[in-house]
C-alpha cells in the first residue's frame, strides 16, 4: 500500500498545539508556520485550502459581531446563521462564493474585506502577505502551483518510517 503513514489515535492537544487559532494575528501565524519549517509563502498558500470547507460559528463570532475590518453585507449575511449568543456548532462556509470548488476565490475574497476568520483577513490587512494574496487573486495557476509545492512540503514535516503508524485505507478512520 503507497501513502503517507499516519498516527493510529488522534491527539486534540497536539492539534491544538500545531494549528494555529482562527483567532491569531499575522505575526503568531507566521511564527507558527516558521517553527515548522515552512516560510510566510507555504502560509499564504496553505491557507487557500480554505476555498473549501466551513468552520463553526464559535471560531468566527467575535469576528462579526467586533472586527471592522470586514465587510458590512458579509458580516449581516453571516450573522443570520450565527446569532451573537448561541448557536456555537451553527456553520457556515469558508468561501461564499466557491464553497464546494477548489480555486483562487479565497483570495479574492479577502480582497473585499469576506475572509470569515480573523486569521484569514489578517493574511490582507496591510502587512506583509497583501502582495501574495493580491497576486493568487488573479492568477489561479500560480496559486495551485505554491499549494501543491507547499502541500508537499507540509507532508514532510516529521514523517511517521518504518512500522511507526499506518497507511490509512480510509483517511478518515484508523484501519
């Protein structure tokens, strides 16, 4: 079997501690990214897998109910599916444009203030990443090129050799 061994258990801790909050500035996030090898470029590409997906209302509250950094029409759209008290587990997308196709809307998004977490506006808000962000925004090649070198890159982090762990037959449960 061909594939990437992997932990039999998973550790909540361990994801805690390796994954930055969705509450995290753009400094922790790249201070994060560097303590695992992997440069402010690998961060800004890595975060484009959030063209797909949701997140709980829990992680993004605070960011449209306090943030001004957001768009106004975003934020009221989001908050219907997310009151200010209550509905923790309530989800909504990553990508409201896009949710369920892999492409480079993440970005533009971020260009008109909808990144849904605070930690993804922060990779366009007048620091170091705007000039990346800008540029995935309109050439999706490009884009797709620094994930998939980035994607690799992540896979070595710390790989589990030998008999350690196991190549999964279904990613989403241990065999």
């Amino acid at each position: 079997m061909l594939g990437r061994r992997d932990s039999p258990t998973a550790s909540l801790s361990a994801a805690n501690n390796n994954i930055p909050s969705p509450s995290s500035t753009l400094s922790t996030l790249i201070s994060s990214f560097q303590g695992h090898g992997l440069s402010t470029k690998d961060l800004v590409a890595l975060s484009g897998a959030h063209t797909i997906g949701q997140s709980r209302c829990a992680f993004f509250r605070t960011r449209i109910y306090n943030e001004t950094n957001i768009n106004a029409a975003f934020a009221t759209s989001v908050k219907a599916n997310c009151p200010s008290a209550g509905g923790d587990n309530n989800l909504s997308p990553l990508d409201v444009v896009t949710p369920t196709t892999f492409d480079n809307q993440y970005y533009a998004n971020l260009k008109i203030q909808k990144g849904l977490l605070h930690s993804d506006q922060q990779l366009l808000n007048g620091g170091s990443t705007d000039s990346q962000v800008t540029a995935y925004s309109t050439n999706q090649n490009s884009f797709f090129r620094d994930f998939a070198a980035a994607m690799v890159k992540m896979g070595n982090i710390s790989p589990l050799t030998g008999t350690s762990g196991q190549i999964r037959k279904n990613c989403r449960k241990s065999n």
